[in-house]
C-alpha cells in the first residue's frame, strides 16, 4: 500500500514540475524521506506526516474495507 501511495504522490510532484528537495523544504522534512515515501521504501512514517505530504499536493488518503473491489469512480481516476 505503501508503494502505490508513494508512487501517486511522485506521479503528481512530477506533473507540477516539483523537486524533492523544494517538497522537502516546503514541508520541514528531508529530501531523503521524500524520497523513500515515493519509493514505497520507507521504514517508519507517522500518519500525519503522510497526511502532510498527501495535502501538499492536494491529494487524500481514503480507507475502504479490504478486498472490496474499486468503485467505478476509483477506476475512472485510474485512467
């Protein structure tokens, strides 16, 4: 789960034409955490710091029972 929110986080960082490192700055934290978060690689990361990083870039995080199958709205911002 970690890895698809990492990707979508560097997938809009790159359509706004953002560096790591003015994420970093914007946010107080290092270019290095922003780096493993896109990776999918991070360790630890504390929810309100995801929260943080997710807003920043006008996204959300969404929690929906396990193995429910996406709803049409989910597969249509897919594409």
């Amino acid at each position: 789960m970690l890895f698809q929110i990492g990707e979508q986080i560097k997938k809009e960082r790159k359509r706004r034409k953002i560096s790591q490192l003015a994420v970093a700055n914007d946010l107080g934290m290092s270019r290095t955490t922003i780096s493993l978060i896109e990776a999918g690689t991070v360790q630890d990361i504390g929810v309100r710091k995801l929260i943080r990083i997710l807003a920043y870039f006008g996204l959300e995080l969404r929690v929906r029972p396990a193995g429910m199958p996406p709803t049409l709205d989910e597969l249509r911002e897919d594409q």
